[in-house]
C-alpha cells in the first residue's frame, strides 16, 4: 500500500470512529433541542479527528470535515423532522445542491491531498505560535466546526421545523446554490490546469475566472453559504434573521481566509503585489 493510499485508508477509518462517537454520544442526549443534538454530536466528532491529528502530528487530519461531516447531519435534519413532515420535493431541492457541494468539495481534496506527510501551511504557522496545542484545538478544530454548524442552522428550520411546501422561489434559492457551487468548481478547474503547467511555477494565475478575482473559488464557497439561507427564507420569510449565519461565514473567508491566503503569495510570487493591487479581492469584475 502506498502512503497516500494508507493515508486514506486512516483518515477513513478516523472519520468512521468520529460518526459512531457522535452519534453514540448525542444518542444520550435524546429529549434535547434537535439543534443542540447536533451540536453535541458535530463537537464530539472534532475531539475524535483533532485527537487523531495529535496522533499523527497533522492538523490536515480535519481538512475534509468541512465537507463531510454536515452529509449526515443534513441527512438526519431531513428524513428525522421535529415537525415529522417529510416534504420530499423540499428536501430534493435542498439536498440536490447541498450533497453537490458536500461531494464536490471532498472530490477536490481527495484529487489534490499528498498524505500525512503534508500539512497545510497556515496549520503550520498557527502552530509555531505560543500555546500551540490550544490554537491547534480551538483555532484549527473547534473553531471551524462551530462556524460550519453556524452556518448550517438555516437547514434546520428549512427541512426539520417548517412545514411549509416547496416554491417558485426554493427552485430558484435551490438553482441559485447549485451554481454558486458551479462557480467554485470551475475556478478550481482553472487553477489546477493553470499549476499542472511547469512553467506556471511561482507565477500568479491570471487567466478565466482569475483575471477578475483574486479568489473566485471563495467567493462560490462564500455564495454556497448564502444560498443555504435563500433556500430557508424562500420557505418561510420569518426566518430572515438568519443572515447572520452565512454573514459570519463571509467574514471569516474575506477577512481572514483571503488575507493569509494573499500573504502566502505575497512571500512566494513577484508579481502577485502587482495582480492584488489590480484585482478584486472576491467580486468578480473589472480590473481596478
């Protein structure tokens, strides 16, 4: 067996032992708020992968949970309503583009992941600063899960608590989603045929969706999050004040995400002040 594919094979088998643990564990919490069941069960879940992580000295260990761990909470939201009202052309409109996303997002890191032998450089980073093992658990584990659960509430209301059926406006929050997820698919496309190249090495992408956006790839991420929310309030316009849920997660890629990831190519391409000088930071549009 090779080391990416043993690499795999752990991280398979880390993630199974992290769905048993949650849902054993909130299993024992039955008769909460459904919410907070999940919560319960998404929290354990990160204990189990940043325990593992510790073991395997790689924080890179969590990457996939992003995308992996909402699959079976989503799952469980729409077929275990706290209304017990299964509106199956609801839930296909809204799984449709969050399974899409989910499998998506988790193809790419399985096409592009090296193995336990690499560590994503902002863990690497984060971790040379003081109290490292703290930043490890909550900046680097804790901290994403709680943001990623935050931003999946809308789902929630959407799928477990109203009642209410589908609409015009769930098919278009719904298409509207699925291409927020298109938009992040080809922009990563672009740039992985652009680094296939040789000749591209320490050169700043500049072509496609790049040309108009330094990260076209968040700005799907970031509009995939919205799209959720839409979904949510299509159904039921009472919901509206949970804008604040993938407002949180739009701040967290343009303030923080995109700004190390624009410090990184600071420090590695020569041209890259001149491209961040011109181009949007997400809005894709015009040179500046």
């Amino acid at each position: 067996m090779s080391k990416r594919a043993k690499s795999f094979f752990i991280t398979a088998v880390v993630y199974v032992i992290a769905l048993v643990v949650a849902v054993v564990g909130s299993y024992q919490f039955l008769g909460l708020h459904q919410w907070l069941l999940v919560l319960i069960g998404h929290l354990l879940a990160t204990v189990v992968v940043f325990i593992a992580s510790q073991l395997y000295k790689n924080s890179s260990l969590y990457d996939p949970f992003w995308s992996v761990a909402p699959i079976p909470i989503a799952i469980y939201v729409a077929f275990w309503p706290e209304s017990s009202d299964v509106n199956i052309e609801k839930v296909i409109l809204i799984l449709i583009p969050f399974m899409f996303w989910a499998l998506r997002l988790t193809a790419n890191w399985m096409r592009d992941w090296v193995g336990l032998e690499h560590e994503d450089f902002r863990y690497i980073n984060l971790k040379k600063k003081p109290f490292a093992f703290l930043i490890d658990l909550f900046g680097i584990h804790i901290y994403p899960t709680l943001q990623v659960n935050l931003s999946l509430f809308p789902i929630y209301f959407a799928l477990s608590v109203s009642t209410n059926e589908a609409n015009i406006l769930l098919y278009l929050a719904s298409l509207f989603t699925i291409l927020a997820v298109g938009l992040e698919l080809l922009a990563d496309e672009q740039m992985r045929k652009f680094r296939r190249n040789v000749a591209n090495k320490n050169k700043t992408m500049k072509q496609g969706l790049w040309a108009y956006s330094r990260h076209p790839n968040y700005l799907g991420e970031i509009l995939f999050w919205w799209g959720l929310y839409f979904m949510t309030i299509s159904i039921d316009m009472s919901y509206w004040y949970l804008f604040i849920c993938p407002l949180v997660m739009n701040l967290m890629f343009s303030l923080i995400t995109c700004q190390m990831m624009d410090n990184r190519s600071l420090e590695r391409r020569p041209d890259y002040s001149e491209y961040m000088n011109s181009t949007r930071q997400l809005i894709i549009w015009k040179t500046k």
